[in-house]
C-alpha cells in the first residue's frame, strides 16, 4: 500500500510545456522577480471579488503548519523566482486548514488532502488542481499552462474520452498534471478510475504523457491491490522497464516513483521470479541516483531512499534489515539531518528520515532524532504522533498513549486540534479500552472544543468525527460503554442544531455515535 506519510499525495507531472500564446487575458508577469508570493491569507471571498474585477483566475493554496509536504512546498516552490513572477498572474489566496471557515470551504471546493493547489476562474469554477507532491521545477510552467487553458478540467476530461482528435497538445498536458489522486471522485467515478486513465494514455498523441498517464492508472491499481490481467501485467512491465532506464522519466514522474516504485512492481510480479527481480534492481538503481543529484531537491533525495526498503520488505517480511542496508539508511537520515536547515525544510525532511529509520527497524536512531527535533520543530505535536507509533509498535503502550495525549495539548488550531484529539481517543480506543474514565473526557473535550470553535463540522474535521463515531460505537459495544455513548451524543446535538438543515454536515452530526440501522 502506499505511504502514509506521502498521504496522499500522489501525482506526476510534466517535465515540459509548451507555452503558447494565452487564449485569455493576462497580466504581464513582472519585468523582476518578486520576492515573496503576495497571498490573500484566508480572505476567499475578497479574492474572488478582485479576481472578477481584474478578469484574473484565482490561485488558492490549501495546506497546514504541521503537514510535511505543504512545508516542502514553502522551502522549494514558493521560494522559486519563477513560481513567485507567475503567481503575479493571479489572484493568490492561502487557506489554512485552521482558518475560520477554511474546512468549510474546503467541503465546498471538495479539498481535503494537504497541500492541494487549485486554480479556480472568477465564477469559481475550477480549472484544474495540483498535487503538492508535484515534481518542483514542473510549477512554474503548470502555472503558466493554467494561463492558457480554454476550458475546466472537467469538460477537458469530457472531451478526451469522446472526441480525443479535438485537443490540443496544451489540454494533453493539462489532463497529465491533473491531481487525479486528490479528485475525490469528483471527475473520476469511484469504480472505475484506474480504467479511464488507461483510456486517456491509450488515446494521448505525446509520448511522455502517456508514460505519465499509464503510470497513474498502475497506482491506482496497484494501491487497490488489485489482481492484473496478462494483457495489463505485460503493459505495465513494459512501461516500468522503459521509464525507470530512462532518468529524464524519472525525473518526470519522481514522486509518484517513490511514493509508490515498490508497490507498483508488487502487483506486476511475484517477489521471486525473474521479472521483480529485473524491476527491482531497474528501481533502487534509479533511486540512488535520485539520491545523488543535487537537481532534486532535499526532500526528494531522502523519499527515494525507502524504495529499496519497501523491495526488501515485500520479499522478507519481518525479517531484520541486512546490516549494508541499515547503514545506507542511517547514513542516509543523518545526511538529511544535516542538510535541512529551515524549519519548512526541517519539518519535511526529519519527519521523512525518522519513518526511514523505523521503518527499517533502527528505532532508537529515529527516536532520538525526533526527540531533538521537539525542540526546534515548527510542529512538534506532528512528531510526537509519529513517537506514539514508534512507541505503540515496540509494544510500549503506556508510553505511546501518552505521546497521543502530549501532542493533542501541544497542538493548535481548531481543525488541527480536532485530528489530534481523535487520535488520541483512537489510541485509548486501541491501547486502553478499559479506561472508560478517559476514553469519555477526551471527548467530552473534543466536542467540546468543537462547539466553541469557528472551525464548524466541516470537511476534514467532519471526516474525523465519522471515523472516530464508529471506533466509539464499537468500543461501546465491547466494554459496556453505552452510558457515555449517550452522554456524548447529547453533548453534540447542540453543535448540529447550528449546522444548515439537510446539509451534509447536518446529516453527520446527527448521525454521530447513532448505529446503523
């Protein structure tokens, strides 16, 4: 399955676009750079209002403080001269997750993976949506192909599955850096994704777009565990084999590679035959030469060293790490350690290096690593989840509660709190199921919280309180927790009386710890 710590982020795009002349009006980009993105911060009304006004498209960032990639994006892309000049072409509004509002209009724009850019016209409707684990230097020219766009991405989508002939190669490269894995089946139907990107590479005139293309389709199927027909084994083994011998591929569709290399040559072959073998090496080849050029950036280098990692493990299971691969590793987290020196770059790339180190089994290395960084971090509350893991998987179970309840006090913002504050009910859940007691004041204070706050029961914070509503209701059901089951649900029902009536929102509220009939 795919990385959790990528989350979500799945995407490649591009390496070049041909940028002709606008179809709409636009902005000269500045004669010199501009040193610093001008964002509306929170303000998307009055980004719309002046976007109308000016005939501009609107640029809407969607990200966290604590989320790793967002801060990769702030110490690489939104540090780039280029990126900065084109941004100057658009009306730029940041919404943070924690903003007032900001989940609401997340639900709104049907954004929930952090960082998510969309690019939206003035009557709000959206272009297109960027994955924010793009390859870097491929931003600029995203934002100047978003110039040039004739019409959304939808009808773009429309028009290639039934009159392909009619696109220009422009549309091509719109529908190829597409963040189809942030879609939230809003293009794609749900039961069949993987077969209309397949479609789309099939009907593509350009070469390195159909690799980008196909490749998507193999990692949804693959991230779907799904069994492959001869017919999509052989393509797919084609594909890997031409793309991973080729570094300008590579480079093209990078993230996606090591987001998802190992799990894509596990649903092509068997760890034992000949064709995983040819894969693997083909693979850890092109990932350590990831690693060793210094055209990718830092959080790139050190993502491309769990590829060979992930290849053991599906072959080894549980077995210990040979002893070369652990060095490689711990030298490899203490070179990221040492190379990242902002707080957006720290942010990323420790918390990367530490899930390498305990993903290879190197568990002090990675605790002492994440224990230092408590100090400096931006987020600490993001780390300690990640110690909470580390503790919870060498059976420390006190230890790894205890984590969960530091970061929900460490942790800031409302949206961000009310994650935090279910994983930590989530924890008791799992770890201490008989301490009722604390199972029920946390989330007593969570809804409580909640009720309080301007964050409103929307989007990623309604998402939350649905996971955590059915581990409560089975919970319950196991430990004889009825009486604070019915405790809570009171508790919430004057928070749902706010909502607007048949909303999605209201609907969940009130479905909150209720059973399914």
């Amino acid at each position: 399955m795919l990385k959790l710590a990528k989350s979500l982020t799945l995407l490649l795009l591009l390496s070049a676009l041909l940028l002709g002349a606008c179809q709409r009006q636009a902005p000269p980009a500045a004669a010199s750079a501009p040193q610093a993105i001008a964002w509306q911060e929170g303000k998307v009304e009055e980004a719309f209002a002046e976007a109308a006004e000016s005939k501009q498209d609107v640029l809407l960032y969607w990200g966290a403080k604590w989320c790793p990639p967002c801060n990769q994006l702030k110490a690489t892309v939104f540090q780039r001269p280029e990126f900065i000049a084109q941004t100057r072409r658009f009306v730029a509004v940041h919404l943070d997750g924690d903003e007032p509002g900001a989940q609401r209009w997340g639900e709104y724009f049907g954004i929930v993976g952090y960082p998510t850019l969309i690019i939206l016209r003035p009557d709000r409707s959206e272009l297109t949506r960027l994955s924010g684990s793009s390859d870097v230097e491929a931003y600029p020219r995203l934002l100047a192909l978003a110039l040039q766009q004739s019409q959304p991405i939808r009808q773009l989508l429309q028009q290639a599955l039934a009159q392909p002939d009619k696109l220009s190669a422009g549309d091509w490269q719109s529908l190829a850096a597409y963040g189809w894995e942030l879609d939230e089946q809003r293009l794609l139907p749900a039961q069949e994704p993987a077969t209309t990107l397949e479609t789309l590479a099939q009907r593509c005139p350009d070469p390195a777009l159909r690799q980008t293309l196909a490749l998507q389709a193999l990692t949804l199927r693959a991230g779907a565990d799904e069994r492959l027909s001869e017919p999509q084994r052989l393509a797919g083994t084609q594909l890997l084999h031409a793309l991973l011998a080729d570094p300008e591929a590579v480079r093209r569709n990078v993230v996606l590679i090591e987001a998802a290399g190992a799990d894509q040559i596990a649903a092509l072959a068997e760890p034992d035959s000949a064709d995983y073998g040819a894969l693997s090496a083909l693979l850890v080849l092109a990932m350590d030469r990831v690693y060793s050029d210094a055209r990718y950036s830092l959080g790139e280098r050190i993502d491309a060293s769990f590829a060979e990692l992930d290849l053991w493990q599906q072959a080894h299971g549980k077995d210990a790490v040979p002893k070369a691969l652990a060095e490689k590793i711990r030298q490899r987290a203490q070179w990221a350690d040492a190379q990242a020196q902002t707080p957006y770059e720290r942010q990323n790339a420790v918390h990367s290096a530490a899930e390498l180190l305990h993903k290879a089994g190197l568990d002090a290395e990675a605790k002492a690593l994440l224990n230092a960084e408590l100090k400096r971090s931006l987020a600490p509350y993001y780390h300690m989840v990640t110690l909470s893991r580390i503790a919870e998987d060498g059976h420390d179970n006190a230890a790894a509660v205890d984590w969960l309840r530091q970061a929900y006090a460490a942790a800031q913002g409302p949206a961000t709190r009310a994650q935090w504050g279910v994983l930590y009910v989530e924890g008791l859940i799992r770890l201490q199921p008989e301490d009722a007691k604390s199972i029920q004041a946390v989330s007593t204070q969570l809804i409580r919280e909640l009720r309080e706050s301007q964050a409103g029961y929307y989007q990623r914070t309604r998402k939350r309180f649905e996971r955590l509503s059915g581990k409560l209701l089975a919970w319950a059901a196991a430990h004889q927790g009825q009486a604070q089951l019915k405790a809570l649900r009171a508790q919430m029902q004057p928070l749902c009386a706010t909502l607007p009536a048949q909303s999605e929102a209201q609907r969940s509220c009130s479905g909150f710890l209720q059973p399914a009939a």
